[in-house]
C-alpha cells in the first residue's frame, strides 16, 4: 500500500529484521508496531535511522530519523516590511477593479500541471518540478505586468522578473534583465503588489 502511494518504510529498509518497537509487558512479546514513512526524495536524505531502548516513558520504544540536511536549497526569506508597499489609494477605484478582473482573466489561460506545480518538497530532485514551478511564476508575474499595462500603462519592458508566491500579497522577486550582456540575475530584491509598479528592495 506504502509503494502505491510512493512512499517508504524507512525503518523497515534500514533496521535489521529483528528490530522491534513494543513490548507486551504481559506476556513479554515483542513487536513492530511503529514505522516512519518517508517520500523518497526525503528517503534520499536519511542518514541513520535508530530505535531508542534506553526511553522508557512508554511501552512504545521512539524511532529516530537522522537527515543529512547540508545539501537541502536554503529557504527563500521573504520580506514583510509594510513600509514599502504601493498605496494603492491614489489609484481610481474602477481601475483597480478593472486590473483585478484582468489580471484574473490572464491568469486562467496558464496552463499547469497541478502535481509537478503543486510539489512543496523542499528536498525534491526532479529537475523538472523545479523547471514547471519557476515557468508557472514568471507566468503569473507576465500577467500581472501584462494588466498593469492595460489599465495602468505600465511598462516595464527591460525587465523580466521571477517571483515566489508565499501566502496573502507578499511577494518575493528577484530582479533579472533582459538579455543586453548584462548577468541574468542581479539580486536585486523587489517587493511587488498587486502590479508592474515595482519598489526597489
């Protein structure tokens, strides 16, 4: 059942098949009770998995997973300053009605693949997710741009711009030029909302 869904029994592949996790204080048998599942790529990271004998706060001995972490992508910080965020007030209303339905309707052309798209495993080593996932971002920020153009006329054709989408409005973007001899990424942070008028981080 565990292999249907790609997952591993990461102590059932790493202990020797004596192991045991329970004992029947009343009879004094001994069982596998407990299991760690594990996606593969995280399976990959595993370094040493281990039953603890000396723990006695239950019948139940704890299985310990070590990871070898050094080589895990570093988590993107994401800024959360309020201070440099566009006052959407001296905007019309209407207008900024009208970039919402705009900016909605750009977004539904994109097409996806829910599964790769979708993949939140920061230890994954498909190349391809991480292809699928950067595509869809800069697809989303060119529908954003593409609106603020529409509505707004701006225009900011020199730079191309991939963003990472965290939960609420903040947005995370690395600056990048367009291909003029100049190196691709600049990391230069910006701070985006809501359209192709960008704050300088």
């Amino acid at each position: 059942m565990c292999g249907d869904r790609d997952m591993v029994i990461a102590d059932v592949t790493a202990l020797p098949p004596t192991s045991f996790t329970h004992v029947n204080q009343g009879c004094l048998s001994r069982t596998w009770l407990d299991h760690v599942l594990l996606s593969p790529c995280l399976f990959d990271m595993m370094d040493e998995c281990s039953i603890m004998f000396n723990s006695v706060s239950s019948d139940h001995f704890p299985l310990v997973v070590d990871f070898k972490v050094n080589g895990l992508p570093a988590l993107t910080q994401v800024r959360q300053d309020n201070a440099t965020r566009i006052k959407w007030d001296f905007r019309d209303k209407r207008k900024r009605e009208k970039y919402g339905r705009v900016v909605t309707e750009l977004r539904s052309g994109i097409a996806i693949d829910p599964v790769r798209v979708c993949c939140f495993q920061n230890a994954c080593l498909d190349r391809g997710h991480h292809d699928d996932i950067n595509a869809f971002h800069e697809a989303l920020i060119e529908c954003m741009v593409r609106a603020g153009q529409t509505v707004f006329g701006f225009c900011r054709k020199r730079w191309r711009t991939i963003i990472l989408y965290q939960a609420g409005m903040s947005l995370l973007v690395r600056r990048t030029r367009e291909p003029h001899g100049s190196p691709s990424l600049s990391g230069k942070r910006v701070v985006v909302r809501a359209g192709g008028h960008w704050l300088r981080g």
